[in-house]
C-alpha cells in the first residue's frame, strides 16, 4: 500500500541510520522501527499494531498466513513510548488506520503535533496502526488526488520497447524498484535496457 510505503520514505534521507537501540518489538505484538538522522538530530520512529491476520506476510516474523498464527500478533491496543532526542521541543504524528475503508481515507493522517515530557512522548494506539512519529515538523505530504481507475485486467502479455522520451533516466511505467535502484539506459547495440544501478 502507498500509503504504508510513506510511512517509511516520507521522512528520512538517504544516509539516516536505522537506531537499534530505539527499535524493538512491542510485548503485546507489533514493531517500532526507529531511523536518525547522521547528525543525531532528526528521528523518524515508525509504530505499527497491524495483526498478522490483516496481512498476507507478518512483517516481523515472514510467517506467511493462514494457518500459521504469529508469535508477535497484535491482539489488544499498545502504549508505546518514544524518547526524544535533546533539543526536540514537538514531533509530528503521522497515522494510518489500516482497517480504514475501501476508499483509504483513513490513511496517511497527519494528527496533533505532541510535545515530548521528560524527553519522550507516550502514545495509546488501537489494534490496526501504523504511526510515524518523528522531529521533522516540515515533511509529509499526502496530497491531493482523484480517484484512481476502475480495476481492469493488466494487460497479458505486456511489453514495453523503453522508446518514450521522457523513460531515459528514470523508471518506467508500472516497474517499481523494492530491492535496489533501477533506470532505463542506452545500451548499444541493444538500444534502451533497464538497468540495476
């Protein structure tokens, strides 16, 4: 889901760190992944109390499902503190509700800024969360679109030659590069391949 991804890429940099020590899986299931900035200043912790059931891979323990019940399955709302790096005065809390309608209204929210107590903030979340709670007041946008295309077959077979002008140097229509980076390149004698960077 787009909105998931946003979660994540939203708010970090190339170059942040994922923080070990402020990551961790929550004792009555789910996760907080925790990335910070090179310098130490900017943080961006990610919350999620999504059951295992809602998704066809647990993402904390790649059981696939059914029948198989997750260790870490959340079953019952979380409170989840976050320490705050010194200095940090507010966070933006960013929300998804991931049981929210068909039409996803219910995703990718921004919420009240919170301002930390004794250098951290304390959520409460429902069963079915995923929160970004980070120091970078400014990031995050869902902007604003139509609705998407009435669902169709995607056309069998597909191929594409890469002949569009505006496809060199970029990546093409309906590819989405998860694991590395990828662009359409010329590639004499072939003519434009898509290449892992």
């Amino acid at each position: 889901h787009i909105w998931a991804f946003a979660h994540h890429t939203q708010f970090t940099q190339p170059g942040w760190l994922f923080d070990r020590a402020a990551s961790r899986l929550l004792d009555g299931g789910g996760s907080v992944v925790t990335r910070r900035s090179p310098d130490g200043t900017h943080f961006a912790a990610v919350i999620e109390t999504v059951p295992c059931e809602d998704m066809p891979v647990c993402a904390t323990c790649d059981i696939r499902f059914p029948p198989v019940k997750c260790p870490n399955a959340t079953s019952a709302p979380q409170i989840v503190t976050i320490k705050v790096p010194t200095g940090v005065n507010a966070v933006a809390v960013w929300e998804s509700d991931t049981r929210s309608d068909s039409d996803h209204s219910g995703w990718f929210l921004r919420r009240a800024d919170l301002e930390p107590s004794s250098g951290a903030v304390t959520l409460s979340l429902p069963v079915g969360r995923l929160v970004t709670v980070t120091s970078q007041l400014n990031k995050g946008n869902k902007g604003k679109y139509g609705p998407p295309p009435a669902p169709a077959p995607f056309p069998v077979p597909y191929s594409v030659n890469f002949s569009q002008p505006s496809v060199l140097g970029s990546l093409p229509k309906f590819f989405l590069d998860q694991r590395g980076v990828f662009e359409v390149v010329d590639r004499p004698p072939y003519g434009r391949v898509l290449r892992q960077q």
